[in-house]
C-alpha cells in the first residue's frame, strides 16, 4: 500500500498558532500582534522542521514548536523592558536599593510610572521608547522613523536622561 505524502501547508494550521497565542496572551499580557507573531514565527519553523516519517501528527509537533517560540519571544521582551529600565536607575545614588531590577515586580511599576512621564517627550523621543519596552530593536526603529541606528540610540539615551531626571525629581525612584 502505497501512502501519499501530503504537503504542509502553513496556512492550513493558522488557527492553531492563534489559539496558542490567545491562550499565552491570557496568562502574560503583552502586546497582542506580538505574540500572534512570535506564533506565526513558530509555526513556519515548525513546517520547516516537521519530519513525517518520525510518525507523529503535524499539530502534534507544530503545538509545542509554537509554544516555545511564544514562550522566547515572551522572555525577549521582557529581559528588554527590564534593561531598559535598568537603564533608568544608573546613576542614581541607591537606586537599587528602592526598586529590585531583577525580580520583575517593582519593574512593572516602575515601567508604569516611566511610561506616564514619557508623554512629555518629544514625539521622536515617546516614539523610540515606547517601540523598545515593546521590545523593538533599534534597527527595526531606525528602519520605522527612516534614520540610522546610531540616531535611534541617540534619541533613546537622551529620552533615558530626560525620564531618569523626571522620575528622580517626581520621587519615583532614587
């Protein structure tokens, strides 16, 4: 008997990468389109390495393909939004002592505070910030505003300087 070989598609398993992403949105907010694409990502990965010979089902093997990739992309921007905010606390005496950087709690709060002082920046300046807590790189920014790298990471340190002065005289931190 003779079996036919059927083709991958990945347009056929769309609807599982979204019902991974869904149920990973749920458990971690982040940006939605994020995590659709992180799936997305994951499911392309998972047609080019699926091996039907090995005898499992496509979905079988896609599910947990997928669910890693949502899980790194997850953690990439995280520890992104967590070095960002880093960033902030440089250079400001005790600093680490008020907010644990590492533990991601106070993070968030401190990531809520710098966003509610970010509306005062220059627009370019919002904009940069804003794409790298959603864990942006500065090539991806530099290819949306239409200037280089190097311009991107000029605009952040100088939005950086601004908001680490603004939350240090608010009392945020420091």
């Amino acid at each position: 008997m003779e079996t036919m070989e059927r083709e991958i598609r990945p347009e056929d398993h769309i609807g599982l990468a979204c019902m991974i992403a869904s149920k990973f949105t749920t458990l971690h907010p982040i940006e939605d389109s994020d995590q659709f694409g992180d799936a997305m990502i994951g499911l392309m990965k998972a047609v080019a390495k699926f091996r039907p010979e090995l005898g499992f089902q496509f979905s079988t093997f896609a599910y947990h393909v997928i669910k890693r990739e949502v899980i790194a992309g997850w953690k990439r921007r995280r520890n992104d939004a967590t070095r960002i905010a880093s960033a902030f606390l440089e250079d400001i005496p005790d600093s680490r002592q008020s907010f644990d950087v590492a533990s991601g709690v106070d993070t968030q709060d401190l990531i809520a505070t710098m966003l509610a002082n970010v509306s005062i920046l220059h627009p370019q300046q919002r904009a940069v910030i804003e794409a790298r807590l959603k864990g942006k790189k500065l090539r991806e920014i530099a290819e949306i505003l239409g200037v280089s790298k190097q311009r991107v990471q000029q605009i952040e340190d100088r939005a950086t300087r601004m908001l680490r002065c603004m939350m240090a005289q608010s009392g945020a931190i420091g």
